[in-house]
C-alpha cells in the first residue's frame, strides 16, 4: 500500500485512508498524553498533516560500492549524527540512523563491510502497518515520519526488516533547526531530506566523498542521464533482501 505525499505545487496530495485517520484519533483520545502544558496528543494527531514538495518524475536512491567501503570506516555515521543531532549511539536506547555492518560469505569466508540505513522501499512494510498514517513515502521515494500524528505505538519498527528505525525513549535537548524530532515518536533516516530539497547531497555522501572514499552515489534513479542510472544500468547491484520485492531506493554493488 503506497500513501505518497506531494505539494499542491507537484501534483496532488493523496489523503490517507479515513480508516486510518480514525484510528489515529481513537488511539491519541484514549491516551489522552499530555505532551507539554496545554497540549495534548489529541490535538497533535487531529491536526492536518504537512505537505511536502515532491514529485514522482523523481525517485531518490543510493548506490553503495562495497569495495570501496572499508571495514572500520564510520566517517558516513559520522556525519549523520552531526547532521542529525544524533548522540551516535552512546546508549542501548539511543537513535541510530545509519549503522555499519559487517556480512561475510559463507562458501568463500569473504567479509564485507556495508553501511545500512532506511532503504526508502517503493512499498515500504513501516508505511502498511501505520495506523495513524505518520509513515509515509512521498512522490519522490523518500520515506518519513510525521512526528505530529505518531503515537509511538512502534509497529513499523517490527515491520522493517532492515532494523532501520528507531524509537525516542529520552527527553531531548538542542535539537537541530531543520531535523525536529520528539521523545515517544519513531525516526529514522530521512536521505537528509532537508538538503535533499534545497537541492544538496545527504550528509552521509558528502562525508564519503570529501573522505576520498566515493563509496556512496546518490541521484535521481528515474533519469535515466543520471550518473547514479547509467552506473546501475551499467554494473550488477542488489537490494538487500530482495526476496521481499520492496523495490528499496538504496542499492549495493559488488555484494
């Protein structure tokens, strides 16, 4: 099930399924959580959902080149805790975006070193189970949470089958302009979102890149002039699980 949101500027939102706005508004209204003084969860999840500028003639993706992915490098985690406003996984509760992985090939004994993070699938698992409508993929393949109408009820986090996302267990303090994010709510990575729009790299890439890595392309996967097109069309990548027909946004080469 897609629930895609765009801009009146692109072409017209899709609204969520009337199912699902009830859901959320019986779930926040039995809760009756107070958020902060005077507010209540309630009336966070009766408010009308923020529309995004985004359009289907774009489908964002990465593509990671295992070989050039060294085993102990986290320069990419790096730069999505700063990015982010990310504690970097201190503690067993905190948020992690992007995580490196270690996967080793049976027959062989090769080890391979793979950063992973939100896959941004065409049919993303987290978006079906939603109850409430707060995950949601937008026109351009990214998928987010809206923190103003998630209830915390974590259903996505047991639907993803890439681990990627995370739930905010702690109060949190110096948050970053551009990244809100709140205590009870589910997050993960977004592809840097709030550059993505203003026509930037996520941080992730430009960290690999600046690094001499160049381990981690992005671009637009629907145009076919695209560097990050003409590589996939060119060399042999995967999607990690790809017996689950996701469709992810995030390739791998040379796995």
């Amino acid at each position: 099930m897609n629930n895609d949101r765009t801009s009146p500027r692109s072409e017209p939102a899709t609204k969520a399924p009337s199912r699902r706005g009830f859901l959320g508004v019986a779930a926040a209204g039995m809760a009756g959580i107070l958020l902060a003084p005077g507010v209540r969860l309630i009336e966070i999840a009766q408010a009308a959902p923020t529309t995004v500028g985004a359009s289907s003639k774009v489908r964002w993706g990465m593509l990671i080149d295992s070989g050039k992915c060294a085993s102990g490098c986290t320069d990419c985690v790096t730069a999505c805790n700063t990015e982010n406003g990310l504690s970097g996984g201190k503690l067993p509760t905190d948020s992690q975006w992007i995580r490196k992985i270690e996967i080793k090939e049976v027959r062989t004994g090769k080890t391979q070193s793979l950063p992973m993070m939100c896959q941004h699938c065409a049919e993303p698992p987290c978006v079906d189970v939603c109850p409430t409508g707060a995950s949601f993929k937008r026109a351009d393949g990214i998928v987010l949470v809206d923190k103003h109408i998630c209830i915390g009820c974590r259903y996505c986090v047991m639907a993803c089958p890439y681990k990627a996302r995370s739930f905010v267990h702690e109060p949190l303090s110096n948050q970053k302009t551009d990244v809100p994010r709140g205590m009870g709510t589910v997050e993960g990575c977004t592809m840097c979102v709030h550059k993505v729009d203003k026509g930037e790299r996520p941080a992730c890439v430009t960290a690999c890149s600046d690094a001499g890595h160049g381990a981690i392309l992005f671009g637009d996967l629907n145009n076919p002039e695209s560097e990050i097109s003409k590589r996939v069309a060119s060399y042999p990548s995967r999607q990690i699980r790809e017996d689950l027909n996701l469709n992810t946004g995030v390739r791998y080469s040379g796995i």
